[in-house]
C-alpha cells in the first residue's frame, strides 16, 4: 500500500484511489492568523516609527504641520473582502489593520511673540501663499521680511502672495499688519497677505519641512475665520515631550512585532523539521 503526505486540510480524501492511504496535516489556525498580525503589525509599526521620528525632528520648525497616521485593510480593489475574488487567505490578512498613509494633522500650534512686525502668525485654518520655483506653496511659516526691493518675503527669499497670487511690495516706512492680514505702512494700507484654506478633506502633500502642495484641480479660497497676529510665529503643533514618547512607545511595538515574529518562524521551522518527516 502506498502513502501519500498531504499537507492541506481541503483535499477530499473520497476523491483518491482505494490504494492511497492519507494523513492529514492540519496546520494550526492561531499560527496562521497569529503570523499575519505580526507581519502586518511590524509593517505598520515601522512606518508609524519613521512618521513620529520626523515629527519630533521638526517639532522646532515654525509652522510645522505634524503627520498623523490612519490605518486600512491590508488588501484593497478586486482582491478586498467580499469581492468576486476574495479568498479565505485574504480574509484573514484583513482582520488585521495595516497603516495606510499619513495626514497632515491640522491642529493649532502655539503662538510665540518675536517683536518683528513683519513675523505672522495664523490663528484658525489657513495658509500663507509663497511663490518658490517650483509653483505656489502653502505655508504656516510666517518668517518674513521686507527684501531690498520692498517685496516681502521669506527667510529663502520667495516672494509672499495676496490672496490673488500677486507679489506684495512694502513701501518705505513705519508698518503695521491688521489682523485680517492687511499691511499698513504709515498708517495707509499698502497691501493684504493672502491666507487661504482649501475644501474640507484636501488632501495636502508635505514638500521639505513646512511648505505643502495642494492636488492638481483644487482651488484654495480666502480663509473667513483665520486670525492674522502680526509680530510672532506659529509653532510646530508637534510637541517635544509628547513626541519623545510616541517615538519610545513605536519603537517598543515594533520590538514587540518582531520578537512576535521570529518566534512564529522558530514554530514554523519546528515544525517543518519535526512533524513531516513523519508523514
């Protein structure tokens, strides 16, 4: 009589010849499943890792917009459950979340009096508008100062814009900012720093440390609930202490995933040795 070693539970063992004798390996569940949670646990960790480490690297960065992670099915389109193509092992990868992406956290950093008249900072929702050589960029980066052509600008020397996307020039003289954002010298006004905001759930992509590109086809309008604060900046709204932490905390976790890891490898290579070569 011959044997045969099947190392699946889903053969039908009323399928095959009377002549074959079949021992039926029944991996465990709870590796399988343990497995996957791990994977997909260290693959989400390390990303969050690397999101909280750059957040605490530019919690001094004026304007700096911190980066929050969400979370999504590990298996997404025609293969996400319940679709035509689903299957049982894609099932089981997505009972457990992996990190999707990031999203710039909109929350209010604190605002710093520096005495520059020409340093702003925005209270509420809202960005200034820059002209680098890249295209317009949106910054909370209020670092500016009046160049020798009398065009205000920033610390790189990009022209800041109005709300129309014009370069704003600052005649000679004693100024003053009001906090809708116009610019006074003199007593006259002179111009309007532009501070725009953009449809709720836009979707801003970080360009360096606080300059951000809005999607192709969107449109920012003039911001109606922002606050203009003329001589002080915005700071990140990255905490040091509470970033340290989150740092700390990934990094144990993605430990934890790991060592999660390699004891599932160490069961499957137990098994892999011990258990069939009896079959």
């Amino acid at each position: 009589m011959r044997r045969c070693g099947l190392v699946s539970s889903h053969y039908d063992p009323s399928n095959l010849p009377a002549s074959f004798s079949v021992t039926l390996l029944h991996f465990p569940l709870f590796m399988d499943s343990g497995y996957y949670a791990a994977m997909t646990g260290l693959v989400a960790r390390t990303q969050a890792l690397d999101t909280a480490a750059a957040n605490l690297a530019n919690a001094q960065t004026p304007g700096y917009r911190a980066e929050r992670e969400f979370f999504r099915s590990v298996l997404l389109g025609p293969d996400a459950p319940g679709s035509q193509f689903d299957s049982q092992l894609g099932e089981t990868v997505n009972n457990y979340g992996l990190l999707g992406g990031d999203r710039l956290s909109l929350a209010q950093g604190a605002i710093e009096q520096t005495g520059n008249p020409l340093d702003l900072a925005i209270e509420g929702l809202g960005f200034f508008m820059v002209q680098t050589p890249q295209g317009v960029r949106y910054t909370r980066d209020g670092s500016f100062h009046r160049a020798q052509s009398g065009q205000l600008v920033t610390q790189a020397g990009e022209p800041v814009l109005t709300a129309a996307g014009q370069p704003i020039v600052i005649p000679p003289g004693e100024v003053s900012v009001g906090a809708d954002g116009t610019i006074s010298v003199a007593g006259g006004a002179a111009a309007a720093v532009g501070v725009v905001t953009f449809p709720q759930g836009t979707g801003l992509t970080a360009e360096g440390s606080n300059r951000y590109v809005a999607p192709e086809g969107v449109t920012p309008a003039a911001a109606k609930d922002a606050t203009v604060h003329e001589g002080a900046l915005e700071a990140a709204n990255q905490d040091v202490v509470q970033g340290s932490l989150n740092l700390i905390m990934m990094q144990r976790q993605a430990e934890m995933m790991q060592r999660a890891l390699t004891v599932f490898h160490t069961e499957f290579n137990k098994f892999a040795t011990e258990d069939l070569p009896k079959v």
